[in-house]
C-alpha cells in the first residue's frame, strides 16, 4: 500500500549490471520534508539506487512512488519533471561553457530569448546563489573554476530548476569544513521550506549532525533504517562494514632519507593572468610525507600540475633527485619516478571506457616489460594486471569490464596500484580519499604509508585537514598561492592551521617558516 506522507516510497527494487547484483530488493522510503542519509561502503549500491530515482539507471524490477503516485522513471528528463534533482559527486558539467551557460542549458529558445532574457537569468541565478551562500565566478569556463567551486554550480543548477525532492550525492567531500557547515545550513533552510533531501555520504560525523534518519545499506541490500535520536557512530559503522572497526592505519615517524624533490622560490602563472603559485619553497625526503592544506583555490591545483609536468612555471628552480629539472615533459617526469594521484580520478586518472587490464597498461604500454616486438603481451599483461588486482584488494567480476562501473573505492585502489607499481621516487597524491568509505580511505592511507615507510617522498595535497593531520611528517599551508606556514606534525594544531589557512599573518612558537 502507498504511503501518500511519504516523498518517495521504493519497493523491491533490482538491478543488475551483466552478473552483479548492486541492488537487491530494496526497500527505501523518504517522508516529506525529511533530511534522510543513506549510507554504506562504496559497491554497496547507494549510488545505483539514487541513480534510478534521477533516471540514469532503469530498474529491472520493483515499483517507485513519487508524493504517493506510482511512477516510471525512465530518464533525467522525467525525473526532473517529478520534481526530483541530483547534485552527482562527478559534476555533469560541460567544461567550456560558462556556470551561466550550464544553469541555463536546455531551456527552450534560450538563444533566440536576446541579451534582456539572459540577462534576467543571470539576476536570478545571482539571487539564488546568493540566498544560500554558494557563490562563484558566472562568466568564466568551468574548467577554469575550482573543483569547489564547480559543485557550488551544481547545486545551484539543481535550485535553480525547482525540485522538490533534492539528492546530494557526497555533497562535501570536494568542501572545506567551513564549506560544509555552509552547505549544512544550507539543507536546513531547504528543509524549512518544505525541501526532501537525501544525502549519500561515508562521513558518519556529518550524518549525525544533518540528518533526521538513516538507512544503511551493505553489498546490495537494504540492512537497517534509524531515527539519528536512536543510533550512534559506532553502530552505524558496524552496520556499514559488517564488523566493528578496532583500529584504522598506523602511523610511524620514519627517520626522513635524501632530498628527493626541492623547490625553490618557485612562481606559476594562473589561468587568469595571476600568480597562483607565488615564490613557494620546500623540499620532501625519502620516508617524508609533505601534506598541503587550504582552501581550494590557492595554488594547491597548480601546484600538482606543475610538479607532474602539466603546465610551465614562470621563475623559480626545481631540483629532483639531484638534477634540475628544465622545461620537463609528463612523460619525462613519469620515466624519472613521478606518480600522479590526480584531484578527479575519472577524469584525469582513468579511461572509464576501456577495462582494468588497459587502464593499468596506460603508463608502461611502451615498455619491453608489457611488449614484445611492437605488441602488447596479453596473456602476461592480463596476469599480470590480475596479481595488481589481487594485491590491491580491487573488485570486480572481470579484468576487461569497463572501470566506469566499479565503485569509487575499487577505482581509486585500482589507480594506486598502477602508479605504485612503478615504484616511484615521489608520489603527488591530490585528494586520495575523496568520496571514499571508512574501509577504502583506511586502505588509500595504509597504502600511502607503506610507500613512505620503503623511501618514497609523497607530496598530499587533500582538503580534509583531519586527513593532512594524521598522515603528514610536516603541513605546509598555503594562502593565495604563497607558504604562509610549515609546522611539523608534533606542534599541529587544527585550529592555528585553520586560521592560516582563512590568511591570517600571526605567528607563534613551532611554526617552522
């Protein structure tokens, strides 16, 4: 019987991709102006079932009702029509249009509308951005724009197009903390006017902070609902993972090697005109983790890109392994030791069409390791991916199904073994765990830490100050593109980071500039 207080009601729901089952019979309900999180490891089939109820994915079976009536939802388009949005964790955003040009695109005539039309447009998407706090530059590429400032986009793009229903889909994984006390009080206020919300998230501090209930989620099946006044961190973690979790990582003090990277006075020209990276210095050892924090937009992006040869810097010297680095080449860098973690793993890091045995052949195809006589060995190269698989704990049914369809966490796990395969010198790892569960972000850091404890120099730039904190040997902060502080983990504290981070110029004792 349909629950007409309930905004979406989902009953036995399947599907299926060739033999896995990511969902099995669910069941799912929301009641009307509800902020309700669904929660589980990734592969556990959160993001299927919120694909299904934007029209991405269609059912195999089951029966959805939207405000009680029974519906078929076959498309973006007729979700979007049922007064459902999404803000997806991999923007859907076209890179060379501007953040008014993707609000707006698809509306009828938009062309045709004159100068006085987008102009009125720009006034209201100005207004809503503005109403919640989520503001960014409106007439520059997206490419241009930070991954922050990216999803702000999306979220307004979702507003601004009137859905009752709205799912954020890992809304803060890309945010700042104080971003994400924003976006939080952004979901209450949508809440008070009436707003259905659903959050998909591994950080169990924010579903309790946010959240009215919970339903949980584990290998496909739908395991357990809670009211948050009836649950606890602990109990959630348990009912995600299946066990309780008695210790994370462990992180040891290495006695830090050689230098292997140093940088220098080191100056990069923005994609505005500006410096974005301006006179910065450090330098990394073997068996040293040199954490980057701040806020995004202040150089950390440029500074992964000119590390791993991606873009020129304008003034300034780096030195790696004792060599001078002049004018190099990502191909060059690569061939010397080094890796590259970058900031969107499907965008930059992965072919989400091509299978596992491809995407680990991307870096090393030319090798007379993986070729013989020009081509490429496939019964040693499809073993050899398959031991990578195995070691670095990847799942999948096949070694040839293409990587858009494996959950973030076996992504992610799957890029780190090829780029530590290669046993690289210096690791530049940007946001390793973003988006991912308890149990992948636990591996991402053992994995990171078993390349520093056998000498590798690693360079984590990642906005999770908790993250930066725990791992790193020293935390450089930056602020408009300059150092405005080194400490060393022993005198970190989180809020004298944070307020380096906001630019702050004061100093105090442990503070290594």
């Amino acid at each position: 019987m349909i629950q007409t207080h309930l905004a979406i009601e989902m009953q036995d729901i399947v599907k299926k991709f060739g033999p896995v089952v990511a969902s099995d019979s669910v069941n799912f309900s929301v009641k009307k102006g509800e902020i309700h999180a669904l929660l589980g490891e990734n592969g556990a089939g959160k993001s299927t079932i919120m694909s299904m109820l934007s029209g991405i994915y269609k059912a195999d079976s089951g029966t959805i009702a939207i405000h009680g009536e029974t519906c078929q939802i076959r498309s973006p388009k007729e979700s979007m029509e049922l007064g459902i949005g999404m803000v997806h964790q991999n923007f859907r955003l076209v890179d060379t249009l501007t953040a008014i040009e993707n609000i707006i695109l698809g509306e009828k005539s938009q062309i045709w509308r004159g100068p006085s039309w987008l102009k009125k447009k720009r006034e209201e998407i100005k207004i809503i951005s503005e109403q919640y706090g989520l503001k960014f530059p409106t007439n520059v590429p997206i490419w241009q724009l930070s991954v922050g400032e990216q999803q702000r986009v999306e979220i307004v793009k979702t507003l601004y197009r009137g859905a009752d229903i709205i799912i954020f889909d890992e809304p803060t994984s890309v945010l700042t903390p104080f971003e994400a006390e924003q976006l939080f009080q952004t979901m209450k206020n949508l809440k008070i006017h009436g707003k259905t919300m659903i959050i998909t998230t591994h950080k169990l501090k924010e579903v309790m902070e946010v959240s009215d209930r919970i339903s949980v989620m584990r290998k496909g099946k739908m395991i357990a609902h809670r009211n948050i006044a009836d649950t606890s961190v602990e109990e959630l973690a348990q009912l995600m993972v299946g066990t309780l979790r008695t210790k994370g990582v462990t992180v040891t003090s290495e006695s830090s090697g050689k230098p292997v990277i140093e940088v220098q006075n080191l100056c990069v020209q923005g994609e505005r005109g500006m410096l974005s990276i301006d006179q910065v210095s450090f330098t990394i050892h073997e068996h040293e983790i040199v954490g980057v924090a701040g806020v995004a937009g202040n150089g950390q992006k440029e500074l992964a890109e000119t590390l791993t040869g991606l873009i020129p810097w304008k003034s300034g010297s780096i030195m790696f392994n004792q060599e001078q680095l002049i004018s190099p080449t990502v191909q060059s860098l690569i061939d010397k030791g080094i890796a590259h973690i970058p900031e969107d793993r499907m965008k930059s890091g992965l072919a989400g069409s091509l299978g596992i045995v491809d995407n680990l052949l991307l870096k090393t195809y030319r090798t007379t390791k993986r070729t013989k006589w020009g081509l490429l060995q496939k019964k040693q190269n499809s073993e050899w991916s398959r031991k990578l698989v195995e070691t670095f704990d990847v799942k999948t049914a096949d070694l040839h199904s293409p990587v858009r369809q494996l959950s973030g966490g076996n992504q992610q796990k799957l890029l780190f073994a090829r780029e530590i395969d290669q046993e690289p010198k210096l690791m530049i790892a940007v946001h390793p765990t973003q988006g991912l569960d308890v149990g992948a972000t636990e591996a991402v850091h053992q994995m990171l830490l078993n390349l520093k404890i056998s000498g590798g120099a690693i360079l984590l730039i990642s906005e999770d100050l908790d993250e930066v904190m725990k791992l790193s040997d020293k935390i450089l902060v930056l602020y408009n593109g300059k150092v405005n502080g080194v400490i060393p983990r022993a005198k970190a504290e989180k809020e004298y980071i944070g307020q380096l981070m906001a630019g702050l110029d004061e100093r105090k004792e442990g503070v290594v500039l």
